[in-house]
C-alpha cells in the first residue's frame, strides 16, 4: 500500500474518529432530554425543566463541534478518496445526501426553536422541537449506517464502465446490514448519553452541591445506561456477532484472534495475537464458546484466518483484535457497574455510597473509548477492501495526491482539533461548574461570578 | 434528465451563496459595523439562529453533487485538494467563533473570536470565488478525468501552468469578496436599528461602487480566459437574460440603498449573486469542468451517474427540498424582524 493511501487512511480515521465523539453525545443526550422534558410535563416539578435547559446548553455546544467536524467528512470522500468517489459514488451517496436533505435541515431548523423558542412555541411546542431535534440527530445516524452498511456488504449495484451505479434503490435502503448496526451504534451513543449525565450527577453528590440535580442525573443516567448497556450486549451484539460471522467471515477471525479453522472454537478472554506465528500469547480461552455464538452449535467450525489468502485478510490483525476486545472487555464493565448502581439505587443506598459515586464518575469516560473502539472494529476488520469484496482500498484513494500535501493537512486537522477539544471541555467544564440552576437560568451575558476563569471576581 | 441535476446542484449551490452569502458577509463588515461589544451581539444575533442552517446548504449541495456527478465530485475535490481543506478550516473557525465568543465576558477573549469571525468570512469569500473562477477557467485535467494543481505557482498571466490562484481567479475571489460584503452589509442592515443600521448601509454603498467595475472586468476577463462562453451565448442566444438579471440586481442594489430601503436591497444584492451565479452555470454548459486539453473535459454527461439514480434521486429529493422550505420558513418568521436588545443577549 502506497504511503499516500496509508496517510489518507490515517487522515480518515483521525478525523471521523475525533468527529464521532460529538455525534455519539448528542445522540445519547437528545434522548435523555426528551425524557426530561417528557418528566416535566407529567410531573410539573419546575427541576426537570430547568434541566433540560442545563443539558441543552451542553448539546449546543457539542452540536457545533459535530457540525463543524462534520463538514471535512462530507468532503473527504472526494479529497482523498477520489477513485471510491467515482467508482461508488452513485450509490453511497445517495444515503449521504439524503442525510443532508432530511436529517441536517431538520436538525438545524428545530434545534434554534429548541435553544431560543421556548417562549414564543410554548410547552407542547417545545417538547415537539425536543423531539425533532432527537428524531433529526438519529436520521442522521440512520443515515450514515445505510452508507456504511454499503460500503460493509454492497447490494443493489450494476458495474458498468468501470464504476458501480445504483439499480435496486429499495436494496440499498434495506440493506441486511443496517438494522444491526444502527441498534448496536444507536444505543451505544445512548451508552455515552446515559454515562455523561451520571458521572456530573456523580461529581454533585460528591462535591455535595447542586444536591437535587445530582440525585436527578444520576437516577436517570442509571436506569437508561443499563437499558442501553445491556441492549448493546443482547440483542444488538448478538445480531452484529452474527452478522459478521455470515458476511465478513475474515473480520470475524481477526476480531477473535482466530488463526487457525477449528471445530469447537474457544473465545480469547485476554491474550496478545502474534500475527506472524498465527498464534495468541499468554491466553485466557474458554473452549467452545466461539463456535456457540457464531452458530449456536458447541463444536460447530469456525474460520479462521488461515482459511483465506493472505491478501483478503485485514492488514492489522492485531488492532482489530484489541479493538473489539476492549469493546466487548469494557461493555461488560458497563453492565456491571450500571447493575450495581441500580440495586444500590433500588435498595435506596445509592446517593450514601460515596465508592459507587466515584466510580461512576469516573467511568464517564469510557463509552466514548468503546464507541470509538467498535468502529476500529467494524472499519479495519472490513480492510483490505473499501467496498467489501469489490474494490481495494490500495484502489481507492486519489491518484495524484502527493504525500506532503496529506501531511500537511493532517497536522493542520491535528492542531486545530487540539485546539476545539481544549475550547470543548472549557465549555463544558464552566457550565458543569456554574450548576443547573444558574447555568439554565442565567443569560450568558452574566457570567461574571466565574471569578476562576475570568479573573473578574 | 443529467441537465435537470446541472440545474437542481446549481439550485442548491447558489441558494446556499445566497444565504450563507449574507452571514458571511456580515462577518466581513462587523468588525467595521460594529463598534462596541453589544453591537457585535446583535451582528451576531442578527445570524445566529440561522447561519447554521444556511451552511447546510453546502453540505446537501456536497452529498448531492457527489451522487449525481460521481466523477466531477471525485476529481475537483481531489484536485482541489489544499484550497478545499483550507476552506473546511475556515468553516470550522468561523462557526466555532460565533458559538463561543459571548460564552466567556472577558474583553480579549470575545476580541480574539471577532478576529477569527472577520478572517474566517473573508478568505471564504475570496475562496469561494476563486474557486468559481477555477471551474470557468478550467483545470489541467488527464484523459482520466483527474487533475492536481498547486495552490499558485508564479502569478504571471502569461503562464501556461497557472496554480488555482492566478490573476484571474483572485480577480473573481475580490468580486466574491465585495459581492457578499454588500450583501451582508444590506442583510445587517435589514435586521437594525439606529447607527448600526445606518453604518451598515454605508459600507452597502460602498461595497456597491467597488463591485460595479469589478465585475464589469471579471466578465470582461471570462471571455478570454473560457471560449465555451462565447458558444453557449453564440447558440442560446436566450441566456442574455442572466446577465440582465445580474445587472438588474446590482442596480437595484444601489438604487434601494440610497432609498434606505433595506428589504429591497437585500433582494436585489441576492439578484445579483443569482445572476453572476446563473451565468456562469449558462456559460459553461454542457460542461461541468472544462479541461485546459478540451477533449479531456468533464460534462454533464460523461460524469453523471446512472438514469436509474438520477431518477430515484429526484424523487427523495423533491420531498427533502419541500420539507427543508418548510423549516426554513418557520426559522426565518421565528426570528424575522429587528434584533431586539433582549435577544441580542442570547449571542
């Protein structure tokens, strides 16, 4: 592989990889506020309103930081992945500009109405634009895995001319693929959601401030991420695992660290693979566990990497296997640390816990790692191919691109996302440390008392 | 059914000019506009519930060039490369500085924000029309349809090799520059009251005398830097009425300003866009980008998609384009009139 495509590679994943962090929050965090907003109109308790105001300056900020990484990634395509473009083009663009024609004007629109309409909309109109605001933030996510889905298990196509144009447009809405994936990719931004709110709850109770938000954060944050922790697991990763396993068999093999074919596979707890001797270091195996989730038979036969030519495997075995282990090592922690919350929670111990507390603060932020670890999973376990089984990636990338002028805008995007992220968590630092209640209640305009920051006592 | 696309992508690109365009602009004049702190804000306000809206236009116009014109998407934004991403920068600036500036009352961090504000909205202008001037002017492009291009090489107009920026595409980037200067300085003006309003409708003026000989001589330079020009107005004769309309909007322009009526202007600044826009899409049809070695240029036809995408497409998109003309009628009488004081406090 040229060392241009590996740099655009490295600029693709760089900067989707960053981008996906804001996405995931805001999906998770849309949901949660329409329930807030859902629980003040049921319970007319003011507290849940003013909530929604707190958690929705936190979406505005993460929205723009969404938007403004978005835009490079409706661009990349062409930039770097110029001979993709032209060969796929037809197809997965189809998705990515419906995004743009249902999922991004309606975001736009209803989340000004949301921010500064309340007055003007009312309380019913305020929870619609809440929803539509959710409801455009997960068609965008609808979206984007109908893409992806393509490019994971093409269908629907016609070669001709050297480039793929669509001919089942119903095909490549209903791709197989997609259901899976955005269950699993959906709720695992409703993990981050769930574990965002829980771990500032968390930080209130600790810090022994802002007492009845703590309490509200935390018990929602609980009860919604282990829905969602344990959906990721069942059924959604189950449907992922199986999947995988009937279209992607290589990814399969790479995930686990399967090198050789055997009947009655073992799953690799821990282990470090050696690509080169085809085998897995200091490991932890439970026999026949593998075999049982990919075909629901004990001693059934799974694939392994040597089955296929080494020129249709993925390029790094190893990241796919440490991607998907740390996935699934730490969605297990989520379930249990949710799990237990909950039980703490429902024999009314939770908020007197001060260990639990902490740890759930400081588990905030490892959804964003499990996240971003899944899609390393689902995006190098899909190499050596761009389009999976029709074009290489090695064939994918813009012909006369030279490599000085990818890196030098890869450490243009690297600074500059330096810079948005450090910009970021001022942002949500300062409204985190300002409190629900003045942060929502305040214009912004007198934030004066933030003597810390402003130096203006 | 590839012409109907030419249009629909040219539709959505100068919509998203045209309203992109004013805010732009307004980043261009506030710093000179606006004097005070709480005159920025209401600059800000004034575009704040609606630049982000207005930039989608851009992205929908992105994803449905790139799936009608698979080829011309691929090879512009590739050979494109560096000016592309530098835009994306700026974009990311620019939206960054309106979100974050009022989030922190301290004097050098909101001045720092209206530095990135002003620079961001005036090199995306200039970009944006150099960018324009690019694809009239044509790109050297291979027998495959690709091309590379340095972002400039020596600037002498003599040059056989010129880089993406040479004298004829700054010319068509400083045009851009005013065009939308005046542009945003009539939207400003509209959503004012007092001085910023009437300051907002000097810089208008003066946006106005400097674009006149400017675009007399960015259309002037067009025809000899692109024959097709010549062609396409030689063999539909009726496309005179772009140019007229141009001409239409930028006397109107000036003519509403000195009447101090600000809707009128703004409408007729926005002719103007429309015009020079719808111009240039005349002028170069049926291509799309022309190549300096014409047998290598990309068409309409040669870098469409399928019929059957065309199709299809046209059917979501219709339903997207009618949903998205809802929302933004409800955006824009949510928050038409005056910026009040009170709002101007949200940004």
């Amino acid at each position: 592989m040229s060392i241009s495509t590996i740099l655009s590679r490295i600029q693709f994943a760089f900067t989707i990889g960053y981008h996906y962090l804001f996405p995931q929050f805001t999906m998770g965090l849309a949901l949660l506020l329409v329930i807030l907003k859902i629980l003040y109109l049921v319970r007319k308790d003011e507290r849940y309103n003013t909530a929604v105001h707190f958690w929705g300056k936190i979406f505005a900020v993460t929205f723009v930081l969404g938007v403004v990484t978005g835009i490079p990634m409706e661009f990349q395509f062409g930039t770097n992945w110029a001979l993709f473009s032209s060969y796929a083009g037809g197809i997965i663009a189809q998705t990515l500009a419906m995004e743009g024609a249902f999922a991004f004007f309606l975001e736009s629109a209803f989340l000004g109405l949301f921010l500064f309409g309340e007055q003007t909309i009312g309380q019913k109109g305020h929870l619609i634009a809440t929803i539509l605001v959710w409801l455009g933030t997960w068609l965008s996510g609808g979206f984007i895995i109908a893409s992806n889905a393509w490019m994971q298990h093409p269908v629907g196509y016609t070669l001709a001319h050297g480039r793929l144009s669509i001919s089942n447009w119903g095909a490549v809405m209903t791709n197989p693929w997609i259901l899976p994936q955005y269950l699993h990719t959906m709720s695992g931004a409703v993990v981050t959601g769930a574990f965002m709110m829980t771990g500032l709850g968390a930080f209130y109770l600790l810090s022994k401030r802002d007492i009845d938000y703590g309490r509200m954060f935390v018990t929602l944050g609980v009860i919604v991420g282990l829905i969602a922790s344990v959906f990721q697991l069942y059924p959604s990763g189950d449907m992922e695992g199986l999947q995988v396993a009937a279209y992607q068999p290589t990814k399969l093999a790479a995930m686990e660290g399967l090198f050789q074919t055997q009947s009655g596979a073992g799953i690799v707890i821990l282990g470090q693979p050696d690509a080169s001797k085809g085998t897995i270091d200091n490991p932890i195996i439970i026999p026949n566990v593998l075999s049982f989730l990919t075909y629901r038979q004990w001693t059934a036969v799974v694939q392994g990497l040597d089955t296929f030519p080494a020129d249709q495997r993925p390029d790094a075995v190893e990241m796919v296997y440490y991607s998907y282990h740390i996935m699934v090592g730490l969605g297990t922690l989520f379930i249990a640390i949710t799990a237990l919350a909950l039980l703490l929670l429902w024999r009314g111990k939770l908020f007197q816990s001060r260990w639990m507390l902490w740890i759930l603060m400081l588990a905030t932020p490892f959804p964003y790692i499990a996240n971003t670890a899944g899609w390393f999973t689902a995006e190098l376990g899909r190499q050596p191919w761009i389009a999976f089984g029709l074009l290489r990636t090695v064939n994918g990338s813009s012909p006369l691109l030279s490599t000085g002028n990818i890196i030098f805008t890869l450490l243009g995007f690297a600074g500059m996302y330096l810079l948005l992220g450090l910009l970021y968590i001022l942002m949500v630092v300062i409204e985190a440390l300002k409190g629900p209640e003045k942060s929502a209640k305040e214009p912004m305009e007198e934030e004066g008392d933030m003597g810390l920051l402003s130096g203006q006592g | 059914m590839s012409t109907l696309w030419f249009i629909l992508v040219t539709f959505m690109l100068t919509m998203y000019v045209l309203l992109d365009g004013f805010d732009l602009g307004a980043g261009i004049i506030h710093l000179i506009a606006a004097r005070t702190d709480s005159e920025r804000r209401f600059i800000l306000r004034a575009i704040g519930p609606v630049w982000d809206g207005n930039e989608v236009w851009l992205i929908a116009a992105g994803g449905t060039l790139f799936f009608a014109f698979p080829l011309l998407y691929a090879s512009s934004f590739s050979g494109f490369y560096l000016p592309l991403i530098i835009v994306l920068w700026l974009l990311m600036g620019r939206g960054v500085a309106i979100e974050l500036r009022s989030r922190i009352p301290l004097g050098v961090w909101a001045s720092f924000w209206d530095g990135i504000f002003f620079i961001g909205s005036s090199l995306l202008a200039i970009f944006y029309g150099a960018a324009l001037g690019n694809v009239i002017r044509g790109v050297p492009l291979n027998a495959q349809g690709y091309f590379f291009e340095a972002l400039w090489t020596n600037f002498n107009p003599f040059n056989s090799n010129p880089g993406i920026l040479d004298w004829y595409t700054i010319l068509t980037g400083v045009l851009a520059f005013f065009a939308l200067l005046t542009h945003g300085a009539n939207y400003i003006a509209l959503k004012t009251e007092g001085k910023l309003n009437e300051r907002a409708r000097r810089i208008s003026r003066v946006g106005w005398f400097i674009t006149i000989p400017l675009a007399a001589l960015a259309s002037f330079a067009t025809f000899t830097v692109q024959p097709q020009v010549y062609t396409s107005f030689a063999e539909r004769p009726w496309g005179i009425i772009f140019p007229l309309i141009a001409l239409l909007g930028l006397l109107g322009a000036g003519f509403f300003n000195f009447r101090k009526r600000d809707l009128p202007a703004l409408l007729s600044s926005g002719t103007f866009i429309l015009g020079m826009l719808a111009c240039s899409a005349f002028s170069l049809y049926p291509l799309v980008l022309p190549a300096a070695n014409h047998v290598n240029s990309l068409t309409i036809t040669n870098a469409s998609t399928s019929q059957y995408g065309l199709v299809v497409g046209l059917i979501w998109w219709s339903l997207g384009m009618f949903l998205a003309a809802i929302y933004f009628i409800i955006t824009y009488r949510r928050f038409r009139g005056k910026v009040t004081a009170a709002a101007s406090q949200e940004y």
